[in-house]
C-alpha cells in the first residue's frame, strides 16, 4: 500500500505569533516536506492546483519537476489537477513531459473539478458546465494520449485537426489517472469506466458520505470488466495532528484549528474530530483510527495525509512527518495482513500497465 502526504498550499499566518511566510517561502517550504517525505519512507507527494489567494500552487508540474530532479523514488503525483479550466492539450503535454523528466514510475496525476466557483470565468468557463466540461476534456485528454494523430470537434474548445501531443507519454503509456471527488458521482462513473483509479478527499465529511461514492465506483468497475469491485483502484485522504503525549496535541493543535482557513470559525475540534477523519492525538491513535478507513471503505492502494496547513510552523511539520515515518512500518504490516492475495496492494505500475499495452497488442494482430 503506498503511503504519502499532500498539500493545498495555503498561506496561512501562524495564530501562536502572527507571522505569515512569503509566498515564496510557502512554495519552498512544500519541496522541503517532499524531500523529507521521501527521507522517512514515504511513497507518494502530491500538490494541488490553486490559483486564487491564499494558496501558492498554481503550476502543480513545476513544482513536481523540480522535486522530481531534488530526490529519488518519490511518486509525483496531484491531488487536483483542474479538468474543467485546464485546456487538455496541456494536461497531456505537461505530464507527458513530467514523466520523461522523472522517469517510470514516478508520475500519475488526480483530475477534479475543483471547489472554487471563481475560477472557471478566469479561464474563459462557466461553472455550471463543470460536468459536461468534465466528461468532454477527459475524453479529449485520453485520445490525446493513446492516439497519435488526434480530428477532434467538441463544444468547449476549438477544433483540431491532424493533431499530435508533444512529447509521447514515456513508453507510449499515459500516467496512471486517478480521479477525485466529494460529490460527484459523474466523476465516480468516469473514473470505472475508463478502469482509473477513485479518491475520495476524506477530510471534510463523515466516512458514509464517501462510502455511497466508492461503492459506485467499485460497483461500475466491476460492471466495465476491469475487474471486481473489492479490486478497484482506490485513494483516500486524512489528516491528524500527532504527538507523543495525546494531550499536548489537543493542546497544540488548537489554536491552528480554529484559525484553519478551510474549517476554521466551524465547529469544534471536538466535534469535528467525532464526524470526520480527522486524528488528533497520540501515534497509536492516529494507526487505531486509520485503521478503521478500511472497515468503511475495504481495501485500498493509496492513502494520503494533510499536515502543512492552517498556519503550522516548518518544524512542526517536519515533525509530523517524522512521527508518520515511525508509525508507518505498523500501518502498512496491519494493512496488508488484512488484505486478501488477490485484491491489488497498490496502484498499477507503469511497467504493468506498458505489458498489458503489449499483450492487448498483441492479441490485435492474433486475430487480425
């Protein structure tokens, strides 16, 4: 099971004493929480896509493209990449030039539709097309990358004729494409029937919400023939707040929590802790109640946490990390002691998915 963290990118001024870093400190802040990630263990670092204040990540693969040259094995992945305002020749463009950049296996990417209204006019769309927009720049995307030479008509952009994506996915294999939603089970029945990857953001709501939304998924997978449904590609989000003593995080945390520009001024910490998975608390808290992710959800291939936000100082975040790093050998035995031998302990790897490629081939020309 892959295990990593990922970011929203929010500038958000530190309630303890008032400082706010520079959008410039932010963003390098973010490299240095990847570099760490990968230090302790992790698997996975994925950014969002933003691009109103106060959050800095609006070029998610130069972000990407820089940590891909600053560490090793990292997976590079999103946690937004917009669907709906992104034109989709440049989505396929620039996570095809990511992938030779860092290398196999090294690279996927999650589309959404994203929670900020504003944003579609900025980039000339409406935000009551955003379905639509959705479903028609995710099939523009796909034969853009599995077609060499690509006649498109649709309602959203300009035609193209004779068209060719530059450069080529590596190895003539896209990234591997999740796709994220809260709400949507449009998004749910895209993510089936192309056999890509669900995740569900697991932050704000309580885990029935997201279940109605996984077993669709799951359910259409299996209906598609990808597969059974307890195979399916699954992600979840999380987050917590981790320190030795389960009191000093509580004590700790607080004041971030209150101030929190995506639930701040909402309920309490108490509450909120009760009716989401948020984790406040000691290490064998946070694996008890990650744990349970898989009692609501079944087994899954990807889970992601949320630690630098609401205004946590560098250190503190650096800490957290080296906290999930100790814990992290405990979360992956007791997962995976859990999980049948036939249910996918992680995402498809690009070398299986450059096989399969092969293989489909290959029947093509037995029967021809």
């Amino acid at each position: 099971m892959q295990f990593g963290i990922f970011t929203v990118g929010d500038v958000t001024t530190d309630p303890t004493n008032g400082t706010t870093p520079t959008e410039q400190e932010r963003i390098r802040a973010m490299v240095r929480y990847a570099e760490h990630a990968e230090a302790v263990g992790l698997d996975v670092f994925s950014t969002g896509e933003h691009h109103n204040p106060p959050f800095v990540p609006s070029s998610p693969t130069t972000l990407l493209g820089y940590i891909a040259g600053r560490t090793k094995k990292l997976v590079l992945s999103t946690s937004t990449t917009l669907i709906t305002t992104n034109d989709p020749v440049k989505i396929a463009e620039d996570f095809a030039m990511l992938q030779h950049l860092a290398g196999p296996e090294r690279v996927d990417l999650m589309l959404g539709r994203g929670n900020t209204g504003p944003v579609y006019p900025w980039f000339g769309q409406n935000p009551a097309d955003s379905v639509p927009l959705t479903v028609e720049n995710y099939q523009l995307l796909r034969r853009l990358w599995d077609e060499e030479v690509v006649d498109w008509q649709g309602r959203f952009r300009g035609p193209l004729q004779g068209f060719t994506s530059t450069p080529r996915p590596l190895d003539g294999v896209a990234p591997f494409v999740w796709h994220g939603s809260i709400r949507t089970p449009e998004v749910a029945e895209i993510a089936a029937y192309f056999g890509d990857g669900f995740f569900a953001n697991n932050i704000f709501w309580p885990a029935q919400h997201y279940v109605r939304l996984i077993d669709l998924y799951r359910q259409r997978f299996e209906h598609y023939g990808h597969g059974r449904a307890d195979q399916a590609t699954v992600g979840l989000g999380g987050q917590f707040f981790m320190r030795r003593n389960s009191q000093d995080a509580w004590n700790e945390f607080r004041p971030y929590f209150d101030e929190a520009p995506v639930y701040g001024h909402g309920p309490s910490m108490e509450d909120f802790t009760s009716q989401t998975p948020l984790t406040v608390g000691s290490p064998q808290q946070v694996i008890d109640r990650t744990l349970t992710f898989r009692e609501h959800f079944g087994d899954y291939q990807r889970q992601l946490f949320l630690l630098d936000h609401a205004g946590l100082p560098e250190k503190v975040v650096l800490e957290q990390l080296d906290l999930l790093g100790e814990i992290l050998p405990t979360l992956r035995a007791e997962f995976e002691s859990r999980r049948p031998a036939d249910v996918p302990s992680n995402p498809p790897t690009h070398a299986e998915r450059v096989a399969a490629k092969a293989a489909a081939a290959e029947q093509v020309v037995t029967a021809v």
